[in-house]
C-alpha cells in the first residue's frame, strides 16, 4: 500500500524545497510530475528554477491530465514520486474547457468540479495501489482574500475541497510557513 505525503502553504512558503528533500530522503530514483503549462515567459522562468534545482537524475514527467494511466508504467523501480503541484493541475483543468466562467451556472460548475474530482480520486487509486511513495505539492489558498470574480472564487473553493480530500486521504501532511515546515498529521 502506498503512501501519501501532503505538503501544502501558501505562495513562496517553502513547499517545493520541502517536497523535493523529502523526495531525495526516499532515493534518488525519483519521478517528478511537473502539472505546469508553459504559457508565457514569466511561467518558462519559473519551471527552469524548478528544473535547476532538482538532481538531473530524476525523471520528469511534464502533464496533468489523467495521471493515473500516465504514470503507471513510470513507477517500476522509483524511490519517490513527487508531484508539484495539484493547485497548479486544478487550474489548468478549469481552463481546459472553452466556457465562460462568468456566466457559468452552478450546474456548470459542479460538473467541472466532479471531473476534477474524478481524476483525483483516479490518482489517490494509483498511489494506494503501488508501493511508491507519493508526494503532492498543494497551495493553500482559502485564507487569503475572496477573489472579486466568479472564476477565482471556483478556483478557491475547487483547490480547497480537492486539498481536503487530498490531506484526509494522506498518510502525513505537512504546513510550510515562512520556510519551516510543519507537520500537521501522521
């Protein structure tokens, strides 16, 4: 049975660093899962910081749709894998559609929530299923403002309770504030 590590905060908090000693506590056979889309050149820099700062033995798989089937020939023989980051996929999961999130019914909404949804339980399956050790990156993001649009208020509460399926389902989970983590289960 495989393990589930959770390591959420909040933007520049320390998660990744974290995530990636935790990954390189396991072995050095790890398969890193980048959810990352590059969509400009702010975004390009900052998954070169990423790649720069990871051991070039590891393994990156670049994607966030259907990551169950992806991933389930990648972990014969790994130590770890790490994926950064679940808030990062949800959002680019939401774009995926062509709808207009301002006008979007409720109705609407839940149905790209329950996809979501669906693909992470499919994942949580996959860990469950090997004896690979998993840890996902999350942001925290509902203890900030509320977003003054539709789309950002979704987002909130879509990464939320997706976070608290995540942080249930997991073995440990840790809180990075300011650098420090802190473990908060397990």
């Amino acid at each position: 049975m495989g393990k589930l590590i959770l390591v959420t905060g909040g933007a520049r908090s320390g998660k990744s660093t974290f995530a990636e000693k935790k990954a390189a506590e396991q072995g050095n056979n790890v398969l890193y899962v980048a959810t990352a889309k590059r969509t400009d050149e702010e975004m390009e820099q900052r998954i070169a910081r990423h790649r720069e700062r990871r051991p070039a033995e590891w393994e990156t798989y670049e994607g966030y749709k259907n990551l169950d089937m992806a991933l389930e020939g990648l972990l014969k023989g790994k130590s770890a894998v790490l994926l950064d980051c679940i808030t990062i996929m949800v959002s680019n999961l939401m774009l995926d559609g062509s709808c207009d999130w301002d006008s979007l019914t409720r109705d609407g909404a839940d149905e790209i929530e329950d996809t979501i949804l669906h693909q992470l339980e499919r994942l949580v399956s996959l860990v469950k299923m090997n004896d690979v050790p998993f840890i996902l990156v999350t942001n925290e993001v509902g203890m900030g403002i509320v977003p003054a649009y539709s789309m950002g208020r979704d987002f909130r509460d879509i990464a939320g309770r997706m976070n608290q399926l995540l942080a249930g389902t997991a073995d440990e989970v840790y809180f990075c504030v300011s650098g420090i983590p802190v473990k908060i289960k397990g």
